[in-house]
C-alpha cells in the first residue's frame, strides 16, 4: 500500500458506518475501479461544505436561515418533535407521519461522556418554550437510560410551570433503540401511540 492510500483509507474509518472492510472497499472503488467519480464527490462535498448550516430556529440542515420545514406555513407551529439528531428527523419526515415542527438536541445527556446541558441545543429549546407559541413537546428520544435523563431535564428544567403538554414517544420502539433505525410503520404507530411524559 502507498502513504496517500493509507491517509485516505484513515479518514474514511472515521466515518460513522465505516469499518476497516468498508472504509477499504470505499477507497478501493474511488481509487481504483471509478476514480472518475472521485472529482464529483470533492465537488459535491466542498459545496455541501461552504452552504450547508444549522437552522437557526430548530437545528435541522439548511441552507439559509431556516430549514424548508421551519419555512413551511402548512405546519403546526404550536406542537415540536424533539429528537436527538437529524438522522432521528429525516426518519420522522420519511413516514409521512409528522405534520409540526421539530427541535435537533444533537446528541442527549451523558454526563459520562462528557455531555451535559451546554453542549447539547438546549437554549434554542428554551427560547422557543418561552415565546409562549408552544403548546405540546413530544420527545422522540432513544429510550435508553441517557434519553431518559435528557427527558428528564426537559420536563424538570425548561417546561415545568408552564402550560405546555409533554408526551413521549415509546410505543413501538425497542428498549435501548433509536429513531433513526425503525421503519415508517413503527415510526407512525410510535408517534400515533405517545402518551404523557411524567
């Protein structure tokens, strides 16, 4: 193997999904077998890079300040999906069975990991909860023992005292699952089958 071969190969483990096998396999095809396709995927990459953002409002992908579902006057504004990342909310968007908003978390509590409330988009929540147009948080969060807490500190920290409906989604999903995984069938009976958060 050569050096610029090995650096490639590196990089491309660190991709989330990558294995060595797949990161070898991924190098081999741009290299070896469509080395043509190399040029459009840097063009494709270097422009995803310079115009791809956080929405402002909600943390979703964008290429102005907001996303094209916080531009969408066709949606709920009072009710928000809050989901961890936005893998979670392209999964949602997929099964056709949302119609509100939604707020990207980034990641969710894990004070062994090092995660607590400041790296996490808590104060875009929080600003959204205090404009007083909010009238329901469904939490579409992994139900493991760190979505638990992230739900937690929502309920206790941002919505306590205030007139909001918090419910959680659950039905459907596996213990120790994600959102990102489940197929629309199981997305639409979770989201069809929240009940209150408490």
């Amino acid at each position: 193997m050569t050096p610029a071969y090995d650096l490639l190969l590196q990089q491309l483990k660190r991709l989330p999904g990558l294995g060595y096998r797949s990161a070898e396999r991924v190098a081999m095809y741009l290299l070896i077998e469509k080395p043509d396709s190399m040029s459009d995927l840097l063009d494709a990459m270097k422009i995803a890079q310079e115009v791809v953002c956080r929405c402002q409002n909600c943390g979703h992908m964008a290429e102005s300040e907001l996303c094209l579902v916080c531009e969408d006057a066709n949606r709920d504004k009072s009710t928000i999906c809050v989901v961890e990342h936005v893998p979670d909310l392209i999964a949602i968007e997929r099964s056709s069975a949302w119609k509100a908003q939604y707020h990207v978390l980034h990641g969710k509590l894990s004070p062994i990991h090092g995660v607590g409330p400041e790296q996490l988009n808590f104060q875009g929540l929080q600003a959204r909860i205090e404009s007083g147009e909010i009238s329901e948080l469904v939490l579409a969060l992994s139900n493991d023992i760190e979505g638990q807490a992230t739900c937690h500190y929502i309920q206790e920290e941002l919505v306590r005292g205030r007139p909001i409906k918090v419910s959680r989604i659950g039905f459907g999903l596996p213990s120790g699952g994600g959102v990102t995984y489940a197929d629309s069938v199981t997305l639409r009976s979770a989201l069809e089958g929240r009940r209150a958060y408490e």
